[in-house]
C-alpha cells in the first residue's frame, strides 16, 4: 500500500489553507454567490488566508483528492501538495429558484400569448391537489373471497390454526356499550362452531328436549314407586354423627363462599376434608373424577332431532373404580354385555352421580342443564344392563333377575345454595330428571341436611346398587 509520501513526495509537511467564505452578493438574476469568477479565484491569494502546517506523519486517506490549480467549482475544496484551501459549503437559496419559477411562470401565461389565463391554472392546480387527495385517502376495494383463497399458499398441516382477524369498531361502537368481539359468546347465543351454548335457554328448550330430556323442578310431582322409595331411602337419618349447627356457623371457609367467590373456591370447600364430597379410600369401590369427557355413546339421542346434546365432561363425577369393585371373573362378563364399558378415559365404570359447581357469576340454570346432560349420560349407561336382563329373560324362562336401579343423581351447588336432583328413564323411552330438595347452604341446618343426603346416596351406590349389578354378573357366568 503507498504512503502518504508516496503522494507528496519528500515533503515534510502538507499546507492547508483556510479563508473564511466571500459575502455572496444577489444579483439581478437571482443568483447567489461571488460576484465574479476573479473574486472567488483570489481568494486563495488573500492575506487573511490561515496556513495550517500538518506533518507528513499524519495519516490521510488512502487516495488524495487532488485538483488542478485552474478548476473553479463553487463550494467545493481543492487539496494541492502546496496550497488546500477549504470552503464552507455555498449555501442554496430557496427563495431564488422560486423566483424564477414564478417569472417563468407569468412570462409563459400572459394574456395574448396562447397560454392559460392566470385563474385557470389556479383553478387547475386546485383540482390536481383535490384529485391527489382523494387517492391518498381513498382505500382500494377488496378482492372478494374467493378471489384471495385462490392466491393464498397451502398452509402446512401442522401450522397453527389462523386466529380470525379482528374487526375494526363502527362509529356507533364508539360510544356508549363497547362492541361484542366476533366470536364472543353470549348466553343465549349461537356459539362460533354453529352449536347452542349450553348456558343458554335455547339449549334446554332445543337440544335437551329435542333428545326427550326433561326436567321437573316441582318436587312434590308425583315419582314413580321406585324412585320414591329411591328417595325416601335417601332421606333416612344416617347412623354417623354429622357436625353440630355449631361448627357450621364458626366455619369461615363456608362464610367466605357467600359473595364474589369463584368457580373453583367452591370446588375446593365441597371437595376438601371437611366438605361433603370426600375422596373415596385406596381400598374403596368408588371412584370420584374431575373434569373427564364421558364417552359419546352414552349420550342420549333422538334421530329425529335436529341438534345433538353436548358430550357432558362434569366438575365432578362417582362411579366405580373397576379394580375394586369387580373380580376378575366379573370384568370377563362385563366385556360380554353389549354397550358396556369404562365411561371415561380413567376406568370409571357405571356413574351415578354428578356434580356442577359455579361461581358467583355463574349460572345455576346452567349447571342444571349441564347435570341433564351428565345424569342422563350415566342412565344410558346403566341402561344396557337392563336390557342384557332383557335378553336373558327371553333365554331363559327360569331366569328371575329384576331390573337393576338405573337412576342417577345430580348436584348443582354455588356459594350460597345447592340443588340436588334424581333423574330415571320412564317407560316411552325419555329421561326425566326432578328437583329432590333445595339447600341454602349458609344456614347450619339446611346444610348438615344436604351433607346427610349426599353421603347417603354415595352409600347407596356402593352397597345396593352395586350388589344388584355383580347380581346380573354373576347370573351370566353361571349361565
């Protein structure tokens, strides 16, 4: 790579030069700048010229800018190996080219001379302005649909699904109630998969009624002889002790569910060591889930319905735990009856009793239909017990088994009052589901009596009803 000396040969410094920049005077043409082309080329012959010496160490930049003595070009520095002479940049005037602009202008637009008239091409600038205006503001028309689906790539199977685009608000949304967002749902809306919201009366009026699913909130209406020995069995007094009014009143856990609780403050009173629904033991037949999809078939369905009823996944659900509850030779014979099986992913076996919980912005209406939906679920189930019993009875003249206990029971509970249901299948082939008793749970008294039937119904399922089902097992493993 050359040296600096390499450029100025065996100088030992370089000179620059520095005059301050002439007054530009305005002549009549409007241009700024020196006076002359002599008074701009003595400048660098001025006795007030600063000479700067700058030794020929300093490193300067790789290729010198080196200019003949002769070029005149205004604003710009001229280095020499004897004499630099820097300029400050000679400064634009605005002012003098709209001068000429507008006497060019006049010049080529005055009357006489074939040209516009001064108001006419105002005139004419005006509309360019507004014409420009409307393209800048304007937003060009979409294509439609169809149109952008044929130019939009294939998306990957495995690429996460688009969230929908968000919709700008209306001017009348700008004030007063804010916009409902696109697929927000409403509790008597449709919801964005084109399916009642369960929350919603047209749930139960529709779907759950279409389905022959009823409910009866009278509970004095006549029951059936079974279910109302079902019932009175239920609201026997119990041989434990209970909690005393007492304890009830100085629970401040029970207190605190009485406002503004939520959801699942409620589930963790109910489901916790001194709440009602206790854990089944290891070595207990029962078996309590949260939160399990059961499985669709045992959803009940009318073909002449136009809407399905919702695949129920309850807060809280009792059945049997097949480990415990059936032998090895009884779960040989379970896999012989048509349409039995687990009800859920985890081996739950036969449910009977279901729980919906809410908070203090939820719905009990709602979690009465959600416990129509579980409850008859856990019918249908027990159901294809019965009609295996069926079969074997057309058999075998002999065979003197009686029909099992289908019905199942339900709760609905916030944190001020419960409610408790039992629902059966009648003779036409409907599910009906009837209010057993309603519980302000707040008050001592009315809650040791909703614990009392709680634990009388789990004992029912655990003794009776499932001594009728190993009843059924057994008949068919001998036969």
């Amino acid at each position: 790579m050359a040296s600096a000396n390499d450029h100025f040969g065996s100088m030992d410094s370089v000179r620059l030069s520095w005059h301050p920049q002439p007054t530009p005077r305005v002549d009549p043409t409007g241009k700024r700048g020196y006076s002359s082309l002599d008074e701009e080329r003595d400048a660098s012959e001025d006795p007030d010229t600063h000479i700067i010496d700058i030794p020929n160490s300093f490193h300067l930049s790789k290729r010198s800018r080196v200019s003949s003595p002769d070029s005149h070009h205004e604003g710009t520095a001229l280095y020499t190996t004897e004499n630099t002479i820097l300029y400050h940049p000679k400064p634009v005037s605005a002012e003098a080219g709209r001068a000429r602009f507008l006497e060019n202008l006049v010049a080529s637009e005055q009357p006489g001379r074939g040209g516009k008239q001064p108001n006419e091409y105002v005139s004419h600038w005006i509309n360019s302005l507004e014409f420009q205006t409307r393209c800048w503001t304007s937003v060009p028309e979409l294509p439609p649909a169809s149109l952008k689906e044929e130019h939009r790539a294939q998306r990957s199977a495995s690429a996460p699904v688009k969230m929908p685009p968000q919709m700008p608000p209306t001017p009348a949304s700008t004030f007063g109630t804010p916009p409902i967002p696109p697929f927000s749902r409403g509790r008597s809306t449709i919801s964005s998969n084109g399916k009642r919201d369960t929350e919603s009366i047209e749930y139960r009026t529709g779907n759950l009624l279409q389905n022959r699913v009823t409910v009866e909130s009278r509970h004095f209406v006549p029951q059936p002889d079974n279910i109302a020995q079902l019932l009175r069995d239920n609201a026997r007094e119990r041989p434990s002790p209970s909690p005393s009014e007492t304890e009830i009143q100085m629970d401040d856990t029970l207190h605190d569910l009485k406002e503004f609780t939520a959801e699942f403050r409620v589930e963790e009173f109910f489901k916790g060591s001194n709440g009602i629904l206790y854990v089944p033991a290891k070595q207990d037949v029962l078996q309590r889930d949260s939160r399990l999809q059961l499985k669709r078939e045992a959803v009940p369905s009318n073909p002449q319905a136009n809407s399905n009823i919702a695949t129920p996944v309850p807060d809280t659900v009792y059945g049997y735990k097949h480990a415990r509850a059936f032998t090895l030779e009884h779960m040989i014979q379970l896999e012989k009856i048509p349409g039995v099986g687990p009800a859920n992913g985890q081996s739950l076996y036969f449910p009977f009793f279901v729980v919906e919980f809410k908070g203090h912005s939820g719905s009990m209406s709602a979690a009465t239909s959600q416990c129509m939906g579980g409850s008859a679920s856990c019918v249908t189930l027990a159901e294809n017990l019965n009609s295996h019993i069926q079969r074997l009875r057309q058999a075998h003249r002999t065979c003197n088994l009686a029909d099992i206990e289908t019905a199942a029971y339900s709760l609905a509970v916030n944190g001020s009052e419960a409610k408790l249901y039992v629902t059966w299948k009648q003779e036409d082939g409907s599910f009906k589901m009837q209010k057993v008793s309603v519980h302000h749970i707040q008050e001592p008294g009315q809650y040791i009596e909703l614990r009392k039937k709680v634990r009388n119904l789990l004992d029912w399922g655990r003794t009776a009803r499932l001594r009728q089902i190993h009843e059924l097992l057994d008949y068919i493993r001998e036969n």
